[in-house]
C-alpha cells in the first residue's frame, strides 16, 4: 500500500477486515511467479506457467497457455484453446457458463462477460465476505463479436491498464472503418492490407466492415482461417472470406480489396503478391501518430479490444470497489487517478502479459 | 474542421506523392469555399495567423487537467501539440451539436488579439473533437510538417483543373486565401483570374538531359553552349518598384536575399542562377551558397561573408515589353546590352563556351575550369523561352557523377509496391587507423537499381541481419562481411549533421559490388579529398 494513496481519516477496507473478522484480499488473491494465486481456492488466474488448476479469461496466448492439469474457463474460451493447441491442451476442461457459481475449496467462482473477444470472461472469487473481481482484458465500447461487458460489484478490482494513459481516447469503432472504406474508394487500383490480431481484432474488423455495407469478399491471411470459421460456427455472421493466395487469383484481382492478415505478415514476403498495397493496422496504438509512422502504417485504425482511459476510469467508478489493483499497462497514470479520486490503488506488478492483443 | 484534419493526418502518413495527389483533388473536390482554399493555404505557408507559444498551450492544459497525468501523458507521446489535443478535457454539456468549420477556426484565430489569442484558442479546444483540436494546435503554432510542398500543393490543382501547373503558377502570386476565383476557374464555372498584380513569376524554360545518341542528330551549329552552374536557378522580376526574387516553382525567396533584391533598381525580368561571392573576382562553392540557403531571415554577417549575386542567363521582360517569343538570339543580345547597366557586383552574364564540334565540348564538360560548374548546357539560337520542359530546344548535358565504393549498414522497408522490401538503404566508408577500421555512414539511397538487384537485396539483407529497429534492420558489415556497393552521386558538401561531416547530393545506387570484398571499400579520407577540391 502506497502510503500517499491513502486519506488518514480512511483505512482501506482491506485492512478493517481482519477486525471485523472477514478476509484480507490480499489473503484471497496474490501475485506469484505463476500468476495470481488464490490460496483458500487453490488455483490460479491466467497462470504464465503450467499449474494444477487453472481459470482463464480469454484465449489471447498470453492469458491462455496449454499444459495445466485442469482448466476452467467459458465453453468459447475452451474452444479456442483447443483450436490454437489442439484438443489435449489440458489435463481435464470444465466449462463455466456466465452468472453460474461453482465453488471451488469453498471459494465462489463466477464468470462474467468481458466485452473484450469472444469467450472472454472476468472472473469473480468470493470469500467469507470479499468479492474480488479480476476483470481480465476489457472493453466497453460495443462489439458485435463477442458479449458485452457487465459491471460487478466488488470490492477489489483488478483492473488491466494497457491503454491506462489519458492520451488513450478510442474513437467509435464505426468512424475508423468508415476510413477504411473511403480510402478503398479513393484508390481502387491498390489494396488495402489490414493488420489485425488473428483472434478477435480480426473478425471484429471483418463483422464491421459488413456492418459498413462492404459486401465484397475479403481475403484472409491463412493464420486467420480456423478461428475466423469458428466464430462464423457461433454465429457471428463474417461474410464471404476468401483465403489470400496467389491461387485464388492473379495480382490484379486483389485490387481493390480488403486483405486481412495478422500485422507480422505484411513485413513479409507474403504481402508481395499484392498490387501497391496500403498498410493499414487495426490497434488502439494507432492512436499514436509516431507509433504509425515507425511501424510504416499508411492508414492508421484506431480500434481496440481494450478500454481506452474513460473506460477504464468509469468502470472503475461503476464497480463501486473500494480498492483497485492495477496490471498489465501502464500502471502508475492509473493509480495516480485513482489517488486523486480518493480510492486505495497499487500497481500489481504481474509478468508475463504483453500486449500484443492489441 | 474534422475534414481538414483527416486531411493532414492522411498526407503524414502517405509516403508515395500520387498518393499525396489523390488525397488533395479529392480534398478539392469534395470540401466547399472558403474551407478547402484555407486548406491550401495552410500546406503552402500562405495562411496568417498570430502564433501561440508551446510554453502557452502547455500552461493552458495544465490548468485544465492533474500536471502529474499531463507529465506522463507527455513523456509517452513526446509531441506537444499531439499530446495536448488527445488529453483536453471534454466538459460534457459543453459540446455544440457541430464541430465548428475550418473558415470558422480561421476567422476566430485572425480576428484575436495578442492578449486574448490563448482564451479563443481554449475556446476552440473546447468545442473540437480530438482531430480537429490537432489540426487547430498545428494551425496556431506554425509549421504543418506533413511532407507536402507548396510545388505539389500546386500540381494537386493542376490536376484537379485539368491544367497545366505552370497557369498555376503564373496566377499564384496575385491570388490570395481563400482563393475561390481559382477554385471557380479550376471548376469551368468561372474564367481564369486576371491577374493585376506587379512583379508576377512568369514560368521558367526547363531543359531536357542529353540521352544516348541525341547529339549525333543535332547539328552543333544550332546550338548555343554555356556552362551550367551549380547554384539556385532564380528569376529576378522587378516591376512598379516591387523586387520579387522566385525559385523556378515560383516559390517567393526574396526574403532571403536581401542583398540581392535591393540591387534589383531596374524594370524587367531575368532568368539566371543565384550564387555568392563577388562576380568580378571570384565566384563561391555550393559549400559556401549553402550557408545562404534554407534562410528566412538573413543576418547582416552573413550577407557580408556571402553575397548573393545573379549569374543571368536570359531575360523574358524589359520594361512593358515581353521577349520570350523572341529567338534566343535576340533575346541574348537585349541581356547583353542591358546587363551594362546593372550592379556589377551583383549581376554578370553567364558567358558562352564556343565549340568546333560535339567531341570539343564533350572534353570541356569532362573537365570544368570551375567546381561549381556541373556540366554544359545547350541552347538552340532560334528557341523562343516557352513554360515546361519541351523536348528539343535546350539541353543539359552534366558532369558524370562521382562514384564510391560502400558497404551496406542498415536497410529499411519501403511503402506500397515496395513495403514488403528492403529498399532504403545506408552505407558507410571505412574510417579509423589501420586495424581498427570502423564504417561512418555517408549516405542513404533508395533508387538505381532494378527490381531483380531490389530483390537479391532484399534477400541479403533479410540473410544477414544483426539487429531489428521498427522497419529498419542493420545488416552484418565488418572487415570480412558486408555487401559492397557503388553508389554514385553529384557532389558533397560538408554537413555539422552527419557524423562523417560529409552530406552527398542526389545519392544512387549504380552498381551492385557483389565481387568486393567489404575491407576494399572506400576510406572516408577519399570523400574528403573530393570535398577540398
């Protein structure tokens, strides 16, 4: 506990608690090489090694790794795993259904809707009173792909702070595809190669552009093929997809199209086989002018899987917690506002997440 | 505004200058009066707004927002005006139902004081969305720095009128923002604007290079030869008391050349080359006309040290009189007469190089009497001085290029056609004492080759990597590694910038070296010889 975080007159709840007999957070959940440890539960949330028991948010490789004995985690969630992984990425699987209680060692484990992929979960643990909710990766902004972000109330938040800088301001995810689309009107001799993240990013980009009106098939890159179909399996409708190969078509038939493919592969010999292609890259970085420039983006799409600043201030604000921890991000912008807010924060300082979700 | 905005942020980023094209005529196209013509006089510089200091912009957003999330919002963007526009608080309830237009950003930033410019500013932030707002910092503290040069400004309307660039060019200078008799005449809604103002740019007679086997057919006796000096091509108009010195895009330069313009006491319009020195002792390098180049402003010191003169080449006005349909002949002869009566340490005429034959003057260009000559030009008597670049009536026959061996240090990806390859490249010499040999870069290049060579390159480079930087790898390059490469350019000056003191001009790729061992490329002693010449 920062000593600055906290106004004298008012002890955070987590230190009243062992006086009035309920339990200490920190006691319920705490950062460990592995991940966050749950002791009284005995398992893990989003272990970056393997473990006996693990819960999962979402299936970005960050968060999901293969080889735990058992692993809980929702049934979308679990699906992808097994797609990336194949179908023996865990010992035993159990899925969790959003709302549902399981108790696991007498601890109350629930799942509930991120908003961040499809699949993507928080998780809350209960224990003899405290309820911590670790919402995983996030976002509030509406996403046609995946179900969206429901508030719990808590007392300790564990928020992500990957884009926890005010300078972080996510515009409406329909304005930048508008963008898209008007660049595909203005030169359509070229094609337009978006980068995006082969789960979710990418087919969330696809599902808007569909919403946009953009009926055409679009090509993909083959590292999107299975989880594209897999989402189209769940119902979310992604169009004609037609894969990016040279045998689907000569160079000139990729003129005026709209290619999909993970941002790695545009700095590849892969990408030759299109005719002056524009760069484009679906990622909340872009809202960064030089990190484009560095990257040789041409069309910047500022659209992100994660809460931008407001999002993550008002839901902290919504949660109603008392007490924030805060991970993978840029911590201290977040604290500090938490601070001014006059609500008890602490960076959780957890390895191994990247973020390269977005 | 947001228009405006997305404009901007589009060219930054739009490598390619078609691509730049587009984006413009589309602009033009779709955006109305006065918007689009304040637009464009945005990108040329030609917009008048009083400046606000970054020390000014920084104090109004911290008294907006917690210092501490400023500072580090600061220390992850690094670009004030950037950082500024994405973290201004947005006072809900306080957001009008339309973003205010760019006319009406212009009109509110001309019509305020000095005093009360920060508060209209804060007043426009508030009612802007993120993108406007950045477009709005940039308007208010100068300099858009988007790539875009008032020359393409101008062809993007050429090409959206379907004219030639030079009728933009000769309007240019008595056109004003918002321009909309131009835009009305680009449309085919209006005539062309008359244009009443004094000392105008009247377009300049460009040459073509001699290719392969073009002189076999001319007949030398046809032709005029002159040196072709290596200086600024300029041209002087001084009219009604008004002295106008232009760049040969039209691009107004007389602020920079005080000296010069001040010694314009005459009626007329001459072409010729800026350089410095004193034309009746002794005429300067590029190195010293470089110190007078890329200047706002001049200090009194520096017109001292190097005074700009005018090397005149032809003349296409005298008095009220146009001369251009005239033969070069003639023409010549009224320059003759007329440069008499002009400043001699200011003017001079750049003299004639009289020639038997083809082979005789091949021999004086190979061998100039003077470093800032760059080869021959060609001049037919009977041309009359007509705008562009028409084939046949002059020439320039240059100097052939310097060459130097050099080894490949770094290489970075291309744009568009060439994004998936590595096609920038720099190299380096060897500096340093015998067995302690280390590369300085002297240059970069990222043409001359062709799309076979691109391709074994671009293998290399991906086979030999050392290090990844964003799009930029370097490539291994040591005594007994490194891909040799001969890069030819037209001439060195000396630069505080680069690390080797040494900046090349017009640097290309002539010849891949793959049979060069690296430890045989040049020494960096070889450039600066070239240098002291």
């Amino acid at each position: 506990m920062r000593e600055s975080a906290v106004a004298y007159n008012r002890l955070p709840a987590a230190e009243l608690y062992p006086i009035l007999g309920v339990m200490r957070a920190s006691d319920l959940l705490h950062p460990r090489p592995e991940g966050l440890y749950c002791p009284p539960g005995d398992f893990f949330i989003d272990p970056v090694r393997p473990v006996n028991r693990a819960l999962i948010t979402h299936g970005h490789s960050d968060h999901a790794r293969s080889g735990h004995r058992s692993v809980l985690a929702t049934q979308q969630t679990l699906d992808i795993m097994g797609l990336r992984y194949g179908e023996d990425f865990a010992g035993t699987t159990q899925a969790a259904r959003f709302g549902e209680t399981i108790v696991l060692n007498g601890v109350n484990v629930s799942f509930h809707p991120a908003g961040h992929v499809l699949g993507s979960a928080q998780i809350s643990v209960e224990h003899q009173g405290t309820r911590i909710v670790a919402s995983g990766d996030y976002k509030r902004q509406r996403d046609a792909t995946c179900a969206p972000f429901e508030p719990i109330p808590c007392d300790v938040f564990i928020t992500e702070a990957t884009f926890g800088l005010p300078v972080f301001r996510h515009p409406p995810d329909k304005e930048e595809i508008a963008r898209l689309l008007k660049s595909a009107a203005q030169f359509p001799e070229r094609s337009h190669l978006v980068g995006a993240y082969a789960l979710g990013k990418a087919q969330r980009v696809m599902r808007l552009l569909r919403d946009a009106g953009h009926c055409k098939p679009i090509y993909i890159h083959g590292a999107l093929a299975k989880l594209s179909e897999y989402y189209q399996s769940q119902g979310i409708d992604l169009g004609p997809l037609e894969p990016a190969t040279v045998e689907s078509g000569g160079r000139q038939d990729f003129a005026g199209a709209i290619v999909v493919g993970p941002p790695s592969a545009f700095a590849d010999r892969w990408a030759r086989r299109f005719p002056d292609p524009i760069s484009c890259f679906a990622s909340g970085w872009m809202r960064i002018r030089q990190r484009a420039k560095q990257g040789g983006v041409e069309l910047p799409l500022i659209i992100s899987d994660h809460a931008d600043w407001d999002e993550l201030t008002a839901t902290i604000k919504e949660t109603g917690a008392e007490e924030i921890w805060v991970t993978h991000g840029r911590e201290e912008a977040l604290v500090r506002w938490c601070e001014l807010e006059g609500i008890a924060a602490r960076p959780l300082h957890l390895v191994g997440y990247e973020d390269e979700g977005d | 505004m947001n228009r405006f905005a997305e404009l901007l942020d589009r060219l930054v980023l739009t490598p390619s200058r078609n691509g730049k094209l587009t984006l413009l005529t589309d602009y033009f196209r779709t955006v109305e009066d006065p918007d689009r013509g304040l637009a464009l006089a945005a990108i040329t510089g030609d917009l008048n707004i009083a400046a606000v200091k970054p020390a000014m912009l920084r104090i109004l957003v911290t008294e907006r927002m917690d210092p501490v999330l400023f500072g580090y919002s600061y220390d992850y963007v690094g670009d004030l005006a950037e950082t500024v526009s994405l973290v201004w608080p947005q006072t809900p309830g306080n957001i009008p139902n339309r973003e205010p237009t760019l006319g009406e950003v212009v009109a509110k930033l001309q019509a305020a004081s000095r005093s009360d410019g920060p508060k209209v500013l804060a007043g426009l932030l508030d009612s802007a969305g993120i993108s406007a707002r950045f477009a709005i910092i940039k308007l208010v503290t100068g300099g858009l720095r988007i790539g875009v040069s008032a020359r393409l400004a101008k062809q993007a309307l050429a090409d959206f009128g379907t004219v030639d660039i030079t009728e933009i060019e000769e309007l240019w200078h008595g056109l004003s923002p918002p321009y909309t008799a131009l835009f009305a005449w680009l449309e085919g809604k209006a005539e062309k604007p008359r244009n009443t103002a004094m000392a105008l740019f009247r377009p300049v007679m460009l040459s073509n290079p001699v290719g392969d086997g073009d002189l076999e057919k001319l007949d030398p006796t046809d032709y005029a030869a002159e040196w072709k000096w290596d200086g600024i091509r300029v041209q002087a108009v001084a009219e009604g008391g008004i002295h106008r010195l232009y760049s040969r895009t039209g691009d107004d330069v007389s602020g920079a050349f005080p000296d010069l313009t001040e010694a314009m006491q005459f009626s007329a319009t001459l072409d010729g080359e800026l350089l410095v020195g004193d034309p009746r002792q002794a005429t300067g390098t590029f190195s010293d006309l470089q110190q007078r180049l890329n200047r706002k402003t001049v200090t009194l010191k520096m017109q001292q040290q190097y005074p700009a003169f005018m090397r005149c080449y032809d003349v296409l006005q005298i008095g009220g009189e146009d001369l251009r349909a005239l033969p070069f002949r003639e023409r010549r002869a009224r320059l003759e007469s007329f440069a008499g009566t002009l400043d001699p340490s200011r003017f001079d005429l750049s003299p004639f190089v009289a020639f038997p034959d083809w082979q005789a003057l091949e021999e004086l260009r190979r061998a100039p009497p003077h470093p800032i000559i760059e080869g021959v030009m060609l001049k037919r008597w009977d041309s009359a001085y007509v705008a562009g670049r028409p084939k046949g009536p002059w020439f320039k026959w240059k100097r052939d290029p310097h060459t130097v061996d050099a080894v490949l240090m770094y290489a970075q990806r291309g744009h568009g056609k060439r994004s998936s390859f590595y096609s920038d490249y720099t190299f380096g010499v060897w500096s340093g004492a015998e067995g302690e040999e280390q590369l300085v870069p002297v240059g970069k290049a990222y043409f001359g080759f062709t799309d076979e060579e691109l391709k074994q390159i671009d293998k290399y480079v991906r086979d030999n990597t050392v290090e990844r930087f964003g799009p930029v790898r370097s490539v291994r390059a040591d005594r007994d590694n490194g891909l040799v490469l001969e890069v030819a350019f037209e001439g060195l000056n000396r630069s505080t910038r680069h690390k080797s003191g040494v900046a090349m001009r017009f640097p290309r790729i002539s010849r891949l070296r793959w049979d060069k061992p690296a430890n045989e490329a040049d020494r960096i002693e070889t450039l600066q010889a070239l240098l002291d010449r």
